[in-house]
C-alpha cells in the first residue's frame, strides 16, 4: 500500500511538472502568467483593412461606424475595449477617425 502511494504521488510530481514546463513556455515576462504573443500586422494591412470600412473613401471613419463594425462583425469588442480604442483613436477636433493617422500611431517599425 505504502509503494502504491510513493507511486501515485510520484506519478502526480511528474505531471505537475509537465504542466509547469508548459506553462512557462508562455510566460514570457517570469510573473506566472501567460503572455499570448502575436506578430504585429503591418501598417499597409491595418490602413487596407480601414478603407475597406470607409466605403465612401472620405479618409475618415464616424465613431458610430467603427463601433458598428467592431461590436457586430467578427468576435466583437466589449463596451469597455470600444471606449478605450476610442479615446486613442477619434479627432478631438473633428470627431472622426483619421485612420491613416490612428494606424500609424497603432504599428511599430519591424527592426
């Protein structure tokens, strides 16, 4: 009984360690979380992808546009992802999306 028990929990060790070095190939930053990374999209993408939405090539997207196409189309934005892309991304002035403007604050240069 004794063996069965040394064996069990050896068996058990040897799994939660498996699951830890899985673990860590995702934790990037060493803090025992798990950091998704994905390769950034290229600013000549995101700027396709917008005017793709901007069907009448005004150079600029409505708010209400771009809430419309990220809450109803795809895996939507919640409330609180559409404020927050919002404050980054609408004019102060204009109140629209300048999106050419917006994409290149979004991309970083590749080095």
């Amino acid at each position: 009984m004794a063996e069965e028990k040394e064996s069990a929990e050896a068996m058990i060790s040897e799994i939660h360690k498996q699951i830890t070095d899985a673990f860590d190939v995702f934790d990037h930053e060493f803090n025992k979380t798990v950091d998704v990374r994905y390769r950034p999209i290229p600013e000549d993408v995101l700027l396709r992808a917008f005017e793709v939405l901007d069907q009448e090539k005004k150079g600029h997207l409505e708010p209400e546009e771009l809430t419309k196409y990220m809450s109803e189309e795809g895996e939507p934005f919640t409330q609180e992802e559409m404020e927050e892309m919002l404050s980054a991304a609408v004019d102060p002035d204009k109140n629209v999306i300048l999106y050419k403007d917006y994409v290149g604050m979004m991309t970083v240069e590749d080095n």
